[in-house]
C-alpha cells in the first residue's frame, strides 16, 4: 500500500511537470551531450517553427549560426565541467532561416551517480527590431 501511494505521488508530480512544460511560454529543450535533441517543448516549436517531430531528428548544431558555432560549444565545455552559467544572449536560427536574439539559460542534467547526461535549456526571445525580417544569409555577408 505504502508503495502505491509513492507511485501515485510520483506519478502526479511528473504529471505537473509536464504541463509546466507543455503551458510555457518559453521555449524549453534538453539536448544531449552530442547535441542531439530529447525535448522539445511547444514553447520551443512557436519560437523556432520546427515541430516536435522535426526537432527530434535534429542536432542543436542546426540552429546556431555558424559564425557563433565556437561560441557555444565553448558553452558546452563549461558546464560539463560543472561551471554555473549565467543567463546569456546569443543568436540562433528558425526554420524560416531568420536570425533571432534570445536569452538562454542553461543547466547541466546530473545523473545519480553525478554524471552529466544532457543540457536543459530555457529560451526567450529576446524583442528587437533588427532582427526582423533577416536571414541567416544576410548575416554571413
């Protein structure tokens, strides 16, 4: 009986969890640590354009622009060496090819026997109006 309740527990609290990701605003992922994507919440797919489905098949490697590719896997490196990061502007793109501003915050996913296993991140966008209606070809020239 004890261990039922615990069941039932955990089971409504995976359950609140996941409509906090689902009803966000925010653009909420979890890649792992190759890059490629394990979630994709719709915060994520109206920021972005790619749906769930399509974001799964990619590698976050897809939305960085190339000239901020360095950049972000130098992000990468910190955390997996446990380093706290600061909540940070940087440019990725969406499906349409546009470059967009956003503010991400990322957190490294310890396993239980303190191993990093994936990266979570929050992103908003961040509002602009330079980056209306650019591209990410308009940038490279």
């Amino acid at each position: 009986m004890v261990k039922t309740r615990e069941a039932l527990r955990e089971a409504h609290g995976l359950s609140r969890l996941a409509v906090v990701l689902r009803d966000s605003g925010d653009a909420i992922t979890v890649q792992d640590l190759s890059g490629r994507t394990l979630a994709w919440n719709p915060g994520a797919a109206r920021l972005y354009g790619w749906s769930e489905a399509e974001a799964m098949q990619m590698n976050v490697c897809d939305r960085i622009p190339q000239p901020l590719l360095e950049n972000a896997l130098a992000k990468l490196v910190q955390l997996s060496r446990a380093e706290v990061l600061q909540p940070y502007r940087t440019e990725r793109l969406t499906k349409q090819g546009a470059v967009v501003e956003v503010s991400i915050i990322s957190t490294a996913l310890i396993n239980e026997a303190g191993q990093m296993y994936a990266i979570a991140t929050t992103e908003r966008r961040v509002p602009s109006t330079t980056d209306v209606g650019r591209t990410h070809d308009d940038r490279q020239g």
